[in-house]
C-alpha cells in the first residue's frame, strides 16, 4: 500500500481549471517533488491535500484512508502538515514556544483541567518540553530556544517552521518551497538537512523551483504544466523529458533540465 495516493484530483476556480485530473502514489521513505512553471498548479495540490481546499473531484487516500470528510485538525492528527511559501511564523513568541504550538492537538488534558495545577498537566508540560529539546538539536536551534523567532536569520525561520510542523508527529510533511530567498550555501544545508528528515516521518513531498535542490534529493519527480500532470519518473528520466524542457523553456530549448540551473 502507497503511503499516499491520489487519484484524479481536479478543482477549478470561476471556471477556470487549477488542476486537472491529477494522479500519482507516493511511497515510504522517499522524497517526492512536485515542479512546475509559475502557475502550474503546484501549491494548490498542497492545499487540497491538506484541506484547504475542497476538490470538485477525485480522491486522496493517506495510508489506505480516505480524506474526504476530514476537518482541518482531522488533517494534521491524522498524518498531514506543511510549511508555506512565505514563512508563517508566530512573530512575537519564541523558537520554544512556536514549537510547543506544534504539539497542541497532542495534549491529552482539556481547557479545564489547564486552569488548575494537576499531575496530568505537569507530566505533559514536562514531556513536552523534552521533546522540544529533541526537535530542536535535529533543526540546529538548541542554541536560540528562547529567541524571538523573527530574530532569527532567514535561514534559521525556515528550520524553525519545519521544526513545527514535526512537532505534529506528520506521517507526510509537504514542504512548500523551503529554499525560496536562500543563498547557494544555505541550500546545500537545507538540502541534506531534508533528506534527514526521513528518520522522522515516512514521506516528504517537496515543491522547489531551485532545480539542482530537487534534482540532489528527489526520488521521484511530477511535473505539472496548466494544472495537468506532463511527466513522472525519476530524476534523470525527467532531466531529458521533451514535455518537460518544452515547458520549462519552449521550443528550441535546450535538450535537457540542468541540475545545476
């Protein structure tokens, strides 16, 4: 069984057709990434996948499981989260605490009992801390746990918003552009710093425009062009795909997508 499968999703937005009877299978410990021109449809996958939008058809199965039906907090305990283009961050808060948020749906206790000093509490408060300290050793951060996060480098927030969405304990981690703004340096970091993130949930799906990022770490790659799936295979197949350079460069390109462009 696929750890993710999505059988022809589609959505249109005032007629116009956003993504186009999209199919594909993601699988246990690989990266999976989702490219594109401008306007492909990519980040709209990742919102119908985690809820934020609803498709006017088709099916997304996690584990087996239908999606449909879920609410939004139904998504992340059951498997789901992401972070977003522009880095979303609770600004006046610290590393600790942005993380801690990322834990919320796991606390056992409700809003009574956390009015009042109790045992349960305590114990969670306690664990919880605990593993902020693991989290953030794995994101580089043990050293900034009480910074504010916006006094973090830009670098840094990107980590931090990863680390979050851990907190989550996701099965799927989408991963909306994590090395947008980034210099050649810091994407190399990041770039061995997501395939790290396997030994913490079972799949990454990935959307990046950098092209040597993807092709350094992907598995296996979709390529989307006006909504609709164009090619899928893996690194070096897509590489040399007429559909795909035609996409990305028109006709008359050149023979190949350059992993180091």
């Amino acid at each position: 069984m696929s750890l993710l499968e999505v059988n022809n999703l589609t959505i249109a937005f005032g007629g116009l057709v956003a993504v186009d009877d999209l199919s594909f299978t993601m699988e246990r410990g690989q990266i999976t990434s989702l490219i594109g021109p401008n306007g492909a449809g990519k980040t709209t996958v990742i919102n119908m996948l985690t809820g934020f939008y609803t498709p006017d058809s088709g099916e997304v199965k996690l584990d087996g499981e239908l999606t449909k039906g879920w609410d939004t907090t139904q998504y992340v305990r059951k498997g789901f989260n992401r972070t977003f283009q522009n880095i979303r961050l609770f600004s006046n808060l610290t590393v600790e605490d942005n993380i801690l948020i990322g834990m919320q749906h796991r606390i056992p206790y409700g809003s009574f009992l956390s009015l009042f000093p109790n045992k349960v509490k305590n114990t969670c408060e306690r664990e919880a801390r605990e593993e902020v300290t693991e989290i953030l050793k794995k994101i580089g951060l043990e050293g900034h746990r009480y910074d504010k996060s916006t006094s973090l480098p830009y670098g840094m927030q990107r980590k931090l918003e990863i680390g979050r969405a851990l907190a989550s304990k996701p099965k799927v981690l989408l991963l909306d552009e994590p090395a947008a703004g980034m210099n050649p340096k810091e994407k190399v970091e990041l770039s061995e710093f997501i395939k790290s993130l396997l030994n913490d949930v079972d799949g990454i799906l990935l959307i990046e425009h950098d092209m040597k990022v993807i092709m350094s770490i992907s598995d296996k790659i979709i390529v989307l062009n006006h909504g609709a799936k164009i090619a899928e295979g893996k690194p070096e197949e897509i590489q040399r795909n007429p559909e795909v350079i035609e996409a990305y460069l028109g006709r008359g390109g050149k023979q190949h997508v350059d992993a180091g462009e």
